[in-house]
C-alpha cells in the first residue's frame, strides 16, 4: 500500500471490526482453495489490509461505508463465498454503505465497483480499495477544515472543455485514478468522480464560501459542460 500523508492520519482514527480481521494470508488462501476460488492476491490484499475498516466523514455520518469481505467465523465454518461471474470476470461482495442502495463489490483485479441485481451488472466506481480510501479521506480532511460543499452534484457532458477549464488546477494524483479526479486552486476542490449507478461522470465543488462554488458551478453551465 501506498498512501497519502493525509491517509495515514485518516487511517489511525478508524474504527476496525475485530470480527473481520485476518492477518495470515495462507489462512485466506487456504479457505478460497476449499471453495475451489483461484488464490487472487487482491482479494488477500483487501482482506488483510481493509476487511473490518469503518470509513468515515467528520458530521458525515450518512456516508459511513463498512469493508465487509470475509468474518473470521465465516473461515471456521468454510462458509461458502458468495460470489458474482460476469463475461469471465469473478466479483466478491465487499461492503455495505450506510445510506447508499447498492451492492458494493471487488473483482479478482482489485477494483471497486457496485452491482445492479436486476440488470446484472457491475459499474467498476475506483481502481482499487486503496482509492477509494483516498477520496474518503479527502472528503474528511475538507470538512475538517471547514470548507463549503455545494450539496449538489452535477453531471459532467464536456470533459474536453472541462479539463480546459481546469488546466491550471492542482491535480491531486494520489486520490485519482480513471473513475476519480480531484483538482484544486487557491479557493476550489473540485471532484470529479463516478457516479455509483452508471459509468459516466459528476462534478463536486467545495470551496471557501457558497458564493465561490456557485460561480464557478455557473460558469461550468454556460459553457455547457455540465447539466
């Protein structure tokens, strides 16, 4: 893992599940050879390093999200693993979001996504869990510094011209990856992330005031780059 500073702050203030940690990887291995699953060291990665993590946001608490991957007890008992085949690729469920009506999942890859049970499909929303974290503990290191969020989110419908608007802005690379990007300039955060329902993007503003985040947000309508 390689994180952020601000991660690693972010992280020694979480609560983590006693339930849902197992440190020894042959443990993990061991139980997904009894179920006949391929070893995928992302999968052990996750259990290992986030299975238990409660992902929190200061005066957030509507979008707490719980890892959930494998209990220890699940491990006693050889429970078998509930997982999701789609056009070749294995996903396991991964987590519950306090408010959020999705299923979350990681696939043999380590990406995170959501799952549609009726459609059966899955919208991959972060590269890896290792993201995710990062976009949660920006959102946190935001609200800890009062700054304001427009409590809006916004469809993006011209990236080109959005990138040209923000070419002078501060690209965050540790928190973004193809689902997430994070931008800033002396007065604006801008996200601009995936939405959990269709793979296509939204835009997020927080800044030192309303005002600030309402003009540029304005500014983006104009030009027609978001709706």
């Amino acid at each position: 893992m390689r994180f952020s500073k601000n991660v690693s702050t972010y992280l020694d203030n979480l609560f983590r599940d006693e339930d849902l940690i197992i440190s020894n990887r042959q443990v993990i291995a061991d139980y997904l050879k009894s179920q006949n699953i391929p070893v995928f060291d992302k999968i052990i990665e996750f259990q290992t390093n986030f299975s238990g993590l409660q992902l929190t946001i200061t005066n957030k608490p509507n979008s707490t999200f719980k890892a959930i991957l494998f209990y220890k007890e699940d491990i006693k008992q050889d429970t078998p693993i509930d997982t999701i085949k789609l056009d070749g690729q294995l996903y396991f469920y991964c987590g519950d979001h306090s408010t959020a009506q999705f299923c979350f999942v990681i696939d043999e890859n380590g990406q995170i996504g959501t799952y549609d049970v009726y459609d059966e499909t899955v919208n991959i929303i972060s590269s890896s869990f290792d993201k995710f974290i990062e976009t949660y503990a920006f959102e946190d290191f935001l609200r800890q510094n009062n700054k304001y969020e427009l409590p809006y989110f916004y469809n993006l419908i011209d990236n080109r011209n959005f990138e040209l608007v923000t070419q002078d802005f501060i690209r965050h690379e540790f928190a973004s990856d193809n689902y997430h990007k994070w931008l800033s300039n002396d007065h604006l955060f801008i996200h601009q992330g995936t939405w959990y329902d269709k793979p296509s993007y939204f835009i997020h503003v927080y800044g030192d005031d309303r005002k600030q985040c309402e003009t540029f947000i304005q500014h983006l309508k104009d030009k027609l780059i978001i709706s």
